[in-house]
C-alpha cells in the first residue's frame, strides 16, 4: 500500500437504519456529531436510510418507500398529457 493516502483514524461507529431501527457496529473515519449507547457503551452515529437489513435485495421483499408523495406528484405532474 502507498504510504500517506489511507485514514489512520478508524474506531468503532454505530450505523442505525431508520426504516427498521436496526443498528450495527463497524469500524469507519464517518464525521458524526449524534451518539448512539449500545450494550453499555457510546459510540458515534451515522444514520441510513436503508441498509442491507432493509434493501429489497437483500431481504427479499419488495418494498414501496413513499417519501414525501413523490407517487402523488409523478401522477399529478404527468395527468395534464393523459388522453
């Protein structure tokens, strides 16, 4: 490995997905100013959307996620052209 180029600052951050609360710990440089107390101990927080507990693909099960009724305005926009 080149000398220089990677992080040095690696500790053990708590990655939370907000879509199923699910939360795991894995080492990363990520900036967070939030803290997550997991099992007695307090790490920094990063939070997902969606993660590999939540991902369709991963899961197995389809899942609509409307954010904001982006449905609604994709119909509302596009009803003007429909014949």
């Amino acid at each position: 490995m080149r000398k220089g180029i990677h992080p040095e600052n690696y500790r053990l951050v708590a990655f939370k997905d907000m879509s199923n609360d699910e939360v795991f710990l894995t080492k990363s440089t990520a900036n967070t100013k939030e803290t997550l107390e997991v099992d007695g101990v307090e790490y920094p927080l990063v939070k997902l959307e969606i993660s590999r507990t939540s991902h369709p693909f991963y899961t197995g099960k389809s899942k609509l996620i409307d954010t904001a009724g982006r449905i609604d305005k994709f119909k509302n926009k596009y009803a003007k052209f429909k014949k």
